[in-house]
C-alpha cells in the first residue's frame, strides 16, 4: 500500500488502544502495539495475532519504547483510566503520564513521526463551565485522590506542547470523554460496565450520591474515528472527541436495566471526592476542523456493549 503507515500504539492491549490497533490494522496499517498489561489483557488483541501487519511487544513505557525500525505515527493511550485502577496504581499512574509520554515524544521526534496524547475530559476537574470547550482550563483539585490521573493528564499536554513548541514535534492531543463498548473491564469501577454486570446478574445497582450527576457517553466506534480523524489530520489541539448526550447517572442505571430486561433494583452508596457534578464536550472544534461528528445512538452503543457482556461472560480483565 502506497499510504500504509507504521503505527505504535502505546497501550495497545488496553480497551482504547485495542480498538485502535483493530482499525488500523484494518484498514491495512503495520501495527506495533506495546503494553505492559497492569489494566490491558493480551486476549483484547489476540484476533489480531495472526496478521503480519500486527505484533505485540510487552514492555512499560515509562521505562522505555523498544521498537525499532521506522514510524511514521505514536499514538499514547497507556495509562489507568478508570478511578478503581489509578487509585491502585497512583505511582504508575503519573509515571506513564510523565515518563511515558516523554518516551513516546522522543520516539517520534527521531522518526519525524505524529505524536498523538490521549488526553481525558478530567482536565476540566469539576467543571464551572457548561458544556466543556477546550478554551476552558478547568477547576481541578491538585492534591485530591483523583488528581494522580487528572495532573498527570495536565502535565502531558503541556509536555506535548512544550515539544510541539520547542523542537517542531508534530503533536495532537485528543480530549476523551466518557467512552463505552466491548472488551471493558467489568470490574474497572467506571459506571456502564459495573451497571451492566450487575444488571445480567440480577445484583443491585450500585449508585454513587443520589444519581444526580451527569455523563456524557460515546461509543468506542465513534471514538476511534474522531481519533483517527485527528490523527491523520495537522491540527495540535488539545481537541474534544466525545458524544454529547448528557444522562444522569440515576437515568442510565435505569435505562441499562431496561435494556438488559433485569429486575435489579438501585442501592446508593457513597459519592467519590471530587467527582464531577457534570460532564458534557463541546464538539464544535471537531466538528468543523475534523467534520468529526457520532453517529452511533447511545441506545445502539448500550444494546452492542451488553450483547458483548452477555457473550463474554468470563471476562475478568
């Protein structure tokens, strides 16, 4: 192919990234995935072994990028994303975020390559402004339990930009909220994949507070192409990437146990520090740089992502 490209895709084995090197692949790219596999499982990119266009290297990228040969793009998605995780690994958390960004940065400033930085809506804390643009910065807590996720983030955008600006690196950062669908861990902590375990188990629904607070979700394949999307493009960003259809929490748990067709009913437990009162991108940015828009109803997204659990019913990572 005269526009193959050689992607590395840090965190290949994660949800993100497996999806990610799914398309790629697909769509006729070399793909080097690296992971380390504390929250990726080798089984979310195992489809894909048998491919010469795609190999697996089991490495930690804040400890180094083995790959060799050359790369015409760096895409980072190796981090802890879901609260559960990153609060069980807050050290490797802002490792990655620092160390590993810095690694993935210099991979591609020696190849002339595009570096592309999964970035989080978390940069926006618990917003004061509503809905979310990239012009806003933010009002996070620095030293609360979420920060290890959240200033990691922060740092890798500006170290991204600090290389775009000082050494001509060609650089993205993506803004990625609330994304959903097959291979999540059912017990990474994050809402929809515990709402859907536990709605095909008839188990009670576990509410943070009163279910107030709001998300905005997007499903993994609208994801992956506004990603793409950016990452094919020369726009530096930072760029929001997400799905505007806002839910209460309270409303999606219902929803979910609606389309599963269980009986569980809701139990509230205790409200997370600093857990965002409301969440919801302004894609205009993507919109009109990207023509980047979902197309997948949330509905859609939910009826794919619990025929998965259904069909996976070992999954344990």
């Amino acid at each position: 192919m005269s526009n193959q490209k050689r992607v590395v895709v840090m965190g290949g084995a994660g949800f993100l990234g497996s999806h990610l090197c799914e398309r790629l692949v697909g769509e006729g790219h070399e793909v080097v995935a690296v992971d380390n596999f504390i929250t990726g499982s080798e089984s979310n990119v195992e489809h894909l072994s048998g491919t010469p266009l795609f190999s697996l290297v089991e490495a930690d990228v804040s400890a180094g990028l083995p790959v060799e040969g050359p790369v015409d793009a760096v895409l980072h998605f190796a981090s802890p994303a879901s609260p559960v995780d990153y609060l069980e690994f807050p050290i490797e958390t802002l490792k990655v975020g620092s160390l590993g960004t810095m690694n993935g940065l210099e991979l591609a400033r020696a190849n002339d390559a595009r570096f592309v930085m999964a970035s989080t809506s978390e940069v926006y804390g618990d917003p004061q402004i509503h809905p979310q643009h990239e012009d806003y910065w933010g009002y996070v807590n620095p030293v609360g339990p979420r920060s290890v996720y959240d200033e990691a983030k922060r740092f890798s955008e500006a170290l991204v930009t600090g290389f775009r600006t000082t050494y001509g690196t060609d650089t993205g950062i993506v803004r990625i909220f609330n994304t959903f669908g097959p291979r999540m861990r059912p017990n990474d902590g994050r809402a929809i994949p515990n709402f859907v375990r536990q709605s095909l188990r008839g188990e009670p629904i576990t509410l943070a507070g009163d279910g107030s607070q709001t998300r905005s979700i997007c499903y993994v394949d609208d994801l992956v192409d506004g990603i793409l999307a950016l990452t094919w493009s020369s726009h530096s960003g930072p760029m929001n990437i997400g799905n505007p259809h806002e839910i209460s929490m309270l409303d999606l748990a219902q929803w979910i146990v609606k389309l599963v067709g269980s009986t569980s009913e809701t139990v509230h437990i205790e409200r997370p520090v600093d857990d965002p009162t409301v969440r919801r991108p302004d894609i205009t940015l993507a919109q009109r740089e990207l023509g980047w828009s979902p197309q997948v109803s949330a509905e859609e997204g939910l009826r794919r992502t619990i025929e998965w659990f259904r069909t996976h019913p070992d999954v344990t990572r």
